[in-house]
C-alpha cells in the first residue's frame, strides 16, 4: 500500500490531537509518533485489531463520615475529646487562613495527631436567618478547603466542638490511623 502523506490542515489536526493524549501508565518514555500510513491505513480483512487492556477501576476516594462509631460520638457528644493539636484560624485573611490550615494538617499527620481543634471563630453577632450570613467567611470556606486538600483522605470526620473547646466558633479534625 502506497504511502500517503497528510496535507498541512491534517497535520495540524494530529498534532492538536497527540497533545492532548495522556498515557494510562506514565514513564520516563519519549512519545512515539505513529507513521503516517499507520493513521489511514483501512483494516485488513480477518485481521482483530489486538484487545484493549481494560483500565483499572479508580481508587474509591475517602470521605469524612457524618457519623463515627459509637465511642467516638460519645466521647464528642460529652466534650471528652481532647485535642492533640489545635490552630486558630479566625482574624486571618482568606488565604492565610487557608496557607496555615493545609501546614497544620500536614504537620498533624506528620506527627501522628488524631484529633485537630481548628479555631474558626464565632458568628457574627446579629447576622441573618440565613445559613450563609451567619458563617464567617472562613468558616464558609473551610470545607472546601478540606475536601479539595491533598490529605483530603486522611480525614475520617469533621465536627463542631463542644462548648468548652468553642462550640459553634471550632471544629475537631479526627484523622484517620496511618496504615
């Protein structure tokens, strides 16, 4: 079969196309163009094409759990959880807040650390009936922050504080065991 060469429109398109092709097993490997007449070469009768490996499923991803066994919810529901570590983020700016949330954490899991009492501060005083008014705006924005963190899956669970560690104005991190 005679070679034919693509026209400049073509080739264009190709090469916009081969950019955006990510390997499924990414390695330290040049990569290896196709030859021309690979591309429209038409498949040969009673030759198969070889099989497609299949992809593996994606890891499931931990999420924090809303309820925790039942020592755990005991232990928080009578203020008998004692942080190991605790970071006070209110009056800081929103990405301070945030620069020193995702330290903490880090540090946290370094050392080992179970329970983290983060300090977001307390609603404001009067604020509205509705939900959003009354959050602060870090305390808005620390879920997100906690979701899209890369120890997001070392997080078993995130709860309010009891009263005596700052109730409304705190939450506890319980992380998970390391494995």
């Amino acid at each position: 079969m005679a070679r034919r060469h693509l026209s400049t429109d073509e080739q264009a398109l190709w090469s916009a196309l081969a950019r955006t092709v990510r390997p499924l097993r990414p390695q330290n490997r040049a990569p290896v163009a196709l030859p021309v007449a690979m591309i429209d070469a038409p498949a040969k009768k009673g030759i198969a094409p070889p099989p497609a490996r299949p992809t593996p499923p994606p890891a499931p991803v931990r999420t924090p759990a809303a309820v925790l066994d039942t020592g755990w919810e005991k232990r928080i529901r009578n203020g008998a959880v004692s942080p190991e570590m605790s970071i006070d983020l209110h009056g800081h700016s929103l990405s301070a807040a945030h620069a020193r949330l995702h330290q903490a954490l880090g540090a946290a899991l370094a050392q080992g650390v179970r329970v983290i009492l983060v300090v977001t501060g307390k609603p404001p005083k009067g604020a509205l009936s509705d939900s959003a008014a009354r959050r602060g705006a870090i305390r808005a924005e620390i879920g997100h922050w906690l979701e899209t963190s890369a120890h997001a899956d070392r997080i078993a669970s995130v709860r309010v504080a009891h009263p005596r560690h700052g109730g409304d104005g705190a939450l506890y991190l319980i992380l998970r065991r390391r494995k």
